[in-house]
C-alpha cells in the first residue's frame, strides 16, 4: 500500500471509530429497580424469608408495575404435619417501587385454600389493575373456575364490585381472563366455558371488550378469539379461534364492530393509541404502521442475532419491546426496538448488573421497561428500568435575542431546547438560568435551585432526538450592559 | 502521483471541506411591509431594536433603508444603545448593549416599508460555538409611549427577525385582537460576494497547485 493510500485509509477508519464512539456514549442507558417479590417463609435465609418468583406484565405510566408473584397463603395437614400452601397473587406496586408485601397484595376473589389464587395483567393510569382469580361457579356452586376482574384504583380485589362474569354458549361454568385496560377503563379479554366441570374449559374462546367504567356488569362483545389488548380508543387487537390471523377492530364508538386482518401466522400482543399493532408473525417481531396491515418489508423488528424474537408491547411513541433470541440462540434477551434499531437491553444497564433480563413486557409513555429475567442464582425476578437522567449533555439550549416591551418594561427571548442525542430524552424538562447579569431578574420561574431560578416544561414528555421545544422567558432590567445569562436544560429533575 | 503533488492535494481539499473559510460574509436583506391603515391619521411611534441574546451574541448589525411611507415621520427620534440615523433617510442599529433601539414619532398613514440589512459576524459564525443569537423587533406604539398597536405578541411586536447562532435567520409575524397580520417580511435575494481575502487566498492555491503540477509531471527536457 503507498503512502497516500495508508493515510486516506487512516483518515477514514479514525473518522468512522470517532463516530462509533459517539454513538455508543448516546445510547439510552437505565436504572434498574429489582421488584422482588412478596416473599416466602423461609427459616434457612437470612431474615426468616427468601424471594419467591415473580413476573411483570403491565406497567403504566406513573410507574407502577403489575404482575404475579408467588407466596405462601396457609397449611395444610399431611400425615401429621402442617406443610405451608403456596399460591400466586397479583401484584401492583407503588410508583417506581419494589413489591411491598403489605400494600401491594391483590388478593384474590375467595381465599380459602381452595380458591386463593390472581393473576395481574395490565393497568392504568388510575390504577385500575385487570387479570383474573380463581373463583367457585356460583351456579353449580362447585367447581374451579377463572373470571376476570377490573379493580377500584389502587384497591385489592373485590369479589363484590371487581367480578366481570363471562360468557359461554353452554354457561353451566364460565371463564373469563382480562389482559389490558385502557384509560376509560374499557377492558379486553377473552371467555369461554363448559358443560360440567369435567369438561376441558374453552375459556379463549371469545375475545370480549367491556364497556368503560362503573359498575362490573358484563357487556360481551364477541370479537374473534382471544383479545390482548386495547389502546385509548376502544381499538382491540387479537387473534382468530379458526384460523392464524391477527386483527385490529375499529374503536369502540363505531358500531357493529369492524376487523382489520392484520396479516397471516400472525399473533397480535399489542396495539398503542395510534393504532400499531405489534406482535410476531412467523418467528419474528413486527410492528405496523398505523392502523394497516402488516408490511413484510418495512414492518420487521429483526432479531439480537438469533433466529427468533418477539415483540410484546409498544408505546404511543412507537417504542417496541419483546424478547429474541441471541446470537447461537442459546440465550433470550429482552430489546427495546427505538428509532429502526433494536437494543439489547442487557447492554444498556449499570455496570456490575449481576442479572439476566431475558423479556420486555411492557414500556409506558416516560420510556420505563417492566422486564422479566433471572438473578444470579437463576429465580426468576421482574425489574423496573428507568432512563438514566445524565441527559443534560445532549440537551443543548440557544437563545433568542432580547426585545424589549415598553408596556410590560421587560426584556423577552425565547429559548430552543434541542436534544442531540441519538435516544429520546424524556420529560418534564427543567431549564436553570444561572450567572444572571447583576439587576436583571427572571420573571415567572418555577422554582430556584441552589440559588438559582428554574423554569420546568411539564408538558414536554419527551423529546425525539433532533427536535426541539421553546419556551419564552421574560426578565426585569434596567441596566445598560448586555443581559447575560446561561441557560442549561435537565430532564426529569436536577 | 508525487508525494509533493499529493500532500498538496490532499491540504487544498482539507481547506475546501472545511468550508467556512471560503464562504462571502454575505450580508442578508428583508423587505418589510407594515399595512398601518387601522391607524391611519392617527399619531403614535415606531420602534426598531436590534438586541443581542442573553450571552454570547456574535456581532452583528441593522441597516434600514429605503424606507416609504404615505404617513408623517417627525423630525427626531429617541436612540438607546448602539443606534444611529433617522427615518426616512435611514439609519444604523447595532447589537451591543442590551438594548439598541430607534423610537421616532409618526403619524400614521396606510403603510410603512422599508429594508433592513443585516451583515456581520453572526451571519457567518463558523466553527464559532455560539448559544444565543440576535433578535430585530419591529412594533408600533400609541400616543403614551408604552401601548403596543396591532399585535397581541408578548414582545408587542409585530415582526421579529431573529438571526440564530448558526447564522440562519428566521422571520415571525404576530395578528392583532382580530386576528390579522399587519407585517410581511420577505426575503430579498442574496448579492453575495466573495471576500478579498479569500480570492487572494484561491488564486494563491490555484498558482502553486499548478506550479507543482508542472514540475512533477511535465517531462523532463533535457
């Protein structure tokens, strides 16, 4: 190789690492809350007690996660001895929060040892938590049986007012499994039955879509085979009993109600307020545009490597998450799918993480991940991620010029926030003035930190990366120099 | 390709890409047109300014010119700051201080127009890493001095011509109560020219490019 071409080769590769490095340092990275679990009686382990197994499924976007979680629920006798009952109870946690075993217990419909069993699936924004309980059929009066419940927000289960029946077309015993719940409090699930309480239960037969809110009367709207979930329209997504198809319906104001096919060998998990529609068809993640069918060319999520993946929920800003298969698929990860990229979100924690995260569930509109996974011994543990805050510098802040108003006697200036970084920064976002000209005076701040005032834009949620936001900023002076100041943007808190 | 030749390619086509070096400080032009027929037969003022941002604004500076009118300007203006000239005959605001301002009596007629020209370092900013721009502001005020007229901007101006820290400029135009827009800001073409300096500098490079190329590749006579 001469000279000449070594050093163009030389520019080139030391310009494209320069820009690689640039892009991982800008990857979105995460906190991590470890949920635990309600735990179990355990006098072997340190504090009488060991975590049990838990699972995340819901997530909404004040952080709190929803999902089930194993524990011990009595005795029973065995040739002489009291050996412990385990069951498995929904969960809802506080706003980014472990598991609380005392306040975050859902119960179940009955609680005997018979019947003492719930599982949480989604949940709004009202706290308002779905899934389904173990339940004797109350018209035979024996028998095990699901039903679906909708919970008062941030209430237990109540077998009273929470009971959202069932439908079957022999209704001697009724299933019925909730699994999302938009923000009206509309609920989709799926229901079926039997004749006897021998019979194999068909429970997924029908998909159902409730009516909003007050009291739990069953309001059945057969939809196809199971639904999965539901978007703050009223749209369902799910599958067909007799045929792989995934579907979209219309929204609930419009009646009778329409299906769109999605596409062929297609399983639907989830639909956003826009109306894309995410899942799997074949092996592979998908996520469509808005209210359409599925795009075999641009509609595909794409794997960590591995053969298979599968795409479990989306948010309204068309974030993906799911789990796939890494690369010898001998593993499976969870990813979030961001601006046509899909992250591995093991590579995107702390340093040290010493766990597994192997299926994204659910991402709410602030961008958290409720994710299921393993610990270092292997149990199995759900984890809350959080976008890290050390967004201030990929913030960048510009100002206008100063005019001045005769009438008001202040000087106004509008402020660009602008987010250079290759993620979205999630809001509220804060911008601090600081080295203010001596005798000038920011008018209309929100607050002061350490010493210095702040304005905060609550109605920035987020910020897509090379978009912008403004805001107008107003200042009493009288002097004659230049009015000075700096201004530095923060997302989420200082 | 000789080492020589190749090394001096290789610095013309590193001056070339970084760009900036040969770009004209172009100065930039906006016809501006106030609709003051509302007001017409009215008395009140005229108020220009030309303020910097809050911290480190390029310079940069405000030529009105050209300025028509069916209205009355009076003979005198109030200057604050870096400000010069008068209306109609034209005058000079540059962004030093923080307010730079030309406050004259008018009596309205059905328009005012004029041109502004704005030229300067912030026009061109190069590799100069700035975070706060330049702002022209073009309102109307009553008898008393302090009530804005036609616009229900927070500013009280009907027009802002706003130069960013990248050197682009953006226009915004304000409605009054009702809802109509009594300023239109325009774009006039661009009469750039390349600086003397930099013409010196492409003729230089020109000359021993080929001077090089020469005495490298031409063969050799013996």
């Amino acid at each position: 190789m001469t000279t000449f071409r070594r050093l163009l080769f030389s520019t080139i590769a030391l310009a494209f690492m320069t820009r690689c490095a640039v892009c991982a340092t800008q990857a979105q990275t995460y906190t991590v809350v470890d949920l635990n679990s309600f735990g179990i009686p355990d006098s072997t382990q340190p504090g009488g007690f060991r975590h049990s197994s838990t699972y995340v499924y819901g997530l909404n976007n004040k952080g709190q996660a929803v999902g089930d979680s194993y524990l011990q629920i009595g005795t029973y006798l065995y040739y002489g001895q009291q050996l412990p009952e385990y069951s498995v109870h929904g969960f809802r946690t506080a706003p980014n929060s472990a598991i609380n075993s005392q306040t975050d217990d859902l119960g179940s419909f009955y609680s005997n040892i018979y019947y003492n069993e719930s599982h949480a699936r989604a949940i709004n924004d009202s706290g308002e938590v779905v899934g389904w309980s173990s339940t004797s059929d109350y018209k035979l009066n024996f028998g095990y049986s699901e039903r679906a419940f909708r919970t008062q927000p941030n209430s237990p289960i109540n077998l009273l007012t929470d009971d959202l029946g069932g439908y079957s077309q022999f209704p001697t015993i009724v299933f019925s499994q909730a699994y999302a719940i938009n923000g009206r409090g509309e609920v989709a699930g799926t229901t079926g039955g039997g004749t006897d309480p021998g019979d194999t239960p068909d429970y997924d037969k029908y998909g159902f879509r409730t009516t909003p809110t007050g009291a739990p009367q069953f309001s059945m709207t057969r939809m196809g085979r199971v639904t999965t979930s539901i978007n703050a329209t009223g749209q369902v997504t799910g599958n067909f009993s007799s045929f792989p198809y995934a579907f979209l319906s219309s929204p609930s104001s419009v009646q009778p109600v329409n299906l769109t096919f999605i596409a062929d060998y297609t399983t639907a998990y989830g639909v956003n307020d826009g109306g894309q529609v995410v899942g799997s068809r074949g092996n592979l993640a998908i996520r469509t545009a808005p209210n359409t069918f599925l795009n075999q060319t641009t509609d595909m999520l794409g794997t960590l490597g591995g053969v298979a993946s599968d795409a479990y929920a989306i948010n309204s800003f068309g974030d993906v998450v799911g789990s796939s298969d890494v690369t010898g698929n001998n593993a499976t990860h969870a990813f979030v799918y961001r601006s046509g990229n899909l992250f591995d979100l093991n590579d995107l924690l702390p340093q040290g993480s010493n766990f597994i995260l192997e299926e994204a569930r659910a991402i709410n509109d602030v961008g958290q991940i409720a994710v299921n996974g393993h610990d270092s011994t292997n149990n199995p543990h759900a984890y809350l991620l959080t976008p890290t805050t050390t967004s201030r510098n990929y913030l960048r802040v510009t100002a206008s010029g100063l005019v001045y108003n005769r009438q008001t006697q202040t000087f106004n200036a509008t402020l660009t926030v602008t987010n250079t970084a290759i993620a979205p920064i999630y809001g509220p976002l804060q911008v601090e003035l600081t080295k203010i000209t001596s005798g000038a005076t920011l008018l209309h701040a929100t607050g002061s930190h350490n010493g210095n005032p702040f304005i905060t834009l609550n109605n920035i949620t987020r910020l897509d990366p090379g978009t912008t936001t403004s805001l107008p900023v107003t200042f009493s002076y009288s002097g004659y120099a230049r009015l000075a100041y700096t201004a530095t943007a923060y997302s989420q808190g200082f | 390709m000789h080492i020589v030749l190749k090394l001096i390619t290789i610095i013309a086509i590193v001056i070339l890409c970084t760009g900036n070096c040969w770009s004209a400080n172009a100065d930039t032009t906006y016809q501006i047109d106030l609709n003051t027929t509302p007001l017409s037969g009215y008395s009140g003022f005229v108020d220009l300014q030309f303020n910097p941002g809050g911290f480190d604004s390029l310079d940069a500076s405000a030529n009105i010119s050209q300025v028509t009118t069916n209205g009355s300007l009076s003979n005198s203006d109030v200057l604050a700051g870096s400000a010069s000239g008068m209306l109609p005959s034209g005058a000079v605001i540059e962004n030093v201080a923080a307010y730079n301002d030309l406050f004259q009596g008018f009596t309205f007629g059905s328009d005012l127009d004029f041109r502004v020209t704005f030229s300067g370092s912030a026009l061109s900013p190069g590799a100069s890493i700035t975070s706060s721009g330049s702002t022209f502001a073009v309102s109307l005020y009553g008898t008393d001095q302090v009530t804005p007229l036609l616009s229900t901007s927070s500013t009280g101006a009907l027009a802002l011509v706003t130069i960013n820290p990248d050197g682009s400029i953006v226009s915004t135009t304000y409605p009054d109560t009702d809802g109509i827009t009594h300023a239109s800001v325009v774009l006039l073409p661009s009469t750039s020219v390349p600086e003397p300096g930099n013409i010196v500098l492409a003729v230089c490079l020109g000359l021993v490019y080929v001077g090089t190329f020469a005495r490298y590749t031409l063969p050799t006579r013996y």
